[in-house]
C-alpha cells in the first residue's frame, strides 16, 4: 500500500529575503520557488519577467525547464495557491 504523500508549504528566509518552500515527504526533499530564487540572486526589479525570459532563452538552447524545475502550489501574495516553478537542492545522496 502506498502511503500518502505530505507536503507542507513553509517560508524559509536567506539573505533577509522570503523564499516560498514546499517539503515533499516521499522524496524527502525540499523544493524551493525558482521566481523567489531568481530575485534573490539576481536583485531582479521583475523576477517573475526574468525567469519567463530565461525559460525562453533555455528552450532556445535545447535545454527544457521541466528537466530542472517542477510544478507545486505556493501561496502567492493574495493568499491564493497557485501553481508555480519550483526546484530542489540537489546535493545529497541522490
């Protein structure tokens, strides 16, 4: 029987800044918002526009998003869950 998955939306904060997170307990992961990513290291006045354009310019190169980015409900701004680019660390015993 397979058990039912858990995930839990948290906010995580790096550099004083939010990052929207989501645990995945099967994977035992957790997933982070590439857009909340995205503004943090690039200082972006429009990260949403960034990523959309980086997204664009990746396809060009022959690389899909969906290889490194996964779609999950975050809370946005309005409080709404709403389906959003999200990505893991990698970095453990994967």
């Amino acid at each position: 029987m397979r058990k039912t998955m858990t995930k839990r939306n948290q906010i995580q904060i790096f550099n004083e800044k939010k990052v929207r997170t989501v645990w995945d307990s099967d994977t035992e992961e957790w997933y982070f918002s590439v857009v909340d990513t995205v503004e943090i290291l690039t200082d972006s006045p429009d990260p949403k526009r960034y990523w959309s354009v980086l997204k664009t310019c990746l396809k060009k190169e022959g690389v899909e998003p969906t290889i490194i980015c996964s779609t999950l409900k975050l809370k946005a701004a309005d409080g709404k869950m709403r389906m959003r680019d999200v990505a893991y660390f990698e970095g453990g015993d994967r």
